[in-house]
C-alpha cells in the first residue's frame, strides 16, 4: 500500500513542477513580447493590439498556480 501512495506523491509532485515551469514560461514569453514591442517606433494603440494576442494565455497562467496551490495542500 505505502508503494502506492509514493508512486502517486511522485506522480503529483511532477505534474506540479510541469505546471510551475509552464506557467514561468507563459510569462517569459510574454516578457519578450513586452520588451521587443517597446522598443519598436510604432503608435501605442497598435502596440496594445499586438499585446493583446499574447494576453489570451495571461488567465491560463493563473489557473495554473491556483490548481498548483490547491494540490499542494
């Protein structure tokens, strides 16, 4: 029974460090986004609008950490 229990921590403990390292990745590649936008001469509305494509994957990130926080405790 308790190589059961081991086998599934393992498989949980996994499953969050996934998550952990795809949601920093989420986030870093929207960092990019940010800094290579702001250097760019180009008007504030139309670099919103590129912006804005990378926002849809900003809620995915926070479901994430929220279900990495829940199967935590």
């Amino acid at each position: 029974m308790e190589g059961s229990n081991c086998k599934l921590f393992k498989q949980v403990l996994r499953w969050q460090v996934i998550s952990i390292l795809d949601a920093f990745t989420e986030l870093v590649i929207f960092g990019v986004a940010i800094s290579v936008i702001w250097g760019i001469q180009m008007s504030a509305s139309r670099k919103a609008r590129v912006l804005m494509a990378f926002m849809p994957r900003l809620p995915y990130v926070v479901l994430l950490l929220m279900c990495g926080c829940v199967t935590i405790r």
